[in-house]
C-alpha cells in the first residue's frame, strides 16, 4: 500500500509543478473562463494579481513536501491536506465562472488522490 501512496505523491507532485513552474504562462484547455496563463485566470476569478504567487508558492511547496515526504513521512499529511483545500477553491472558482465541468477535471482528479493520500497517511 506504502508503494501505491508514494506513487500517487509523485503524480500530485509532478502535476502541481507542471502547472505552476512550466506552464504558468501559458493557455491550457482547463483555464478558466479563455484565460490564456494563470495570471489571468486568478483575474477571471476576480483575484488579485498577488494571490496567485501566493497560491503558487503554497501549491509548489504542498508539490516539494508530498515529494521529500517519501523519505520524511510527517510531511504526507499537510501537504496532501494543504492540497485539498487548494483544491476545493480551485473548483469553488471554477463554479463561480459557471466554467462546464471539464475544467473542473484536473481539480478532481487531485482532489480525489489527496483524500486517498490523506486518508492512507492517517493509519
């Protein structure tokens, strides 16, 4: 079961640093509203331009932990948790913009492997 959760810290990890460090500036099919970077899908959410750093620098740290926390175990849990509520707001937004659900999907899909992370993490 270990080899499964550290696994699907990878694919979070990974997903997270992704979006945030390679394709930050740049238009995916999951942006919200037609935004076309991160910078202005927080600004079609009506977020200011510095809670997206702020955001990115949680989700990059939350990617960095879930990683060191394949040696370091006490780390698994916040960061997957972290994960999660980061998660939640991103598709609190995404239903804010009545976006259709497909770009809700990325979401999801990490939302639904952090509680798995999480609830693995607690036994």
């Amino acid at each position: 079961m270990q080899t499964v959760i550290s696994v699907l810290q990878i694919i979070v990890a990974l997903g997270l640093l992704n979006v945030w460090l390679l394709r930050f500036h740049k238009g995916t099919a999951y942006r919200g509203r037609d935004a076309r970077s991160m910078r202005e899908e927080f600004a079609v959410y009506g977020l200011p331009a510095w809670f997206t750093y702020f955001v990115g620098i949680l989700k990059v740290g939350a990617a960095l932990c879930l990683i060191a926390g394949l040696w370091l175990h006490f780390l698994v849990f916040p960061s997957a948790l972290l994960v999660c509520i980061l998660m939640l707001g991103a598709l609190a937004m995404h239903w804010k913009v009545q976006d259709p659900l497909k770009k809700s999907l990325p979401a999801l899909v990490m939302l639904a492997l952090c509680i798995g992370i999480c609830l693995v993490s607690l036994r």
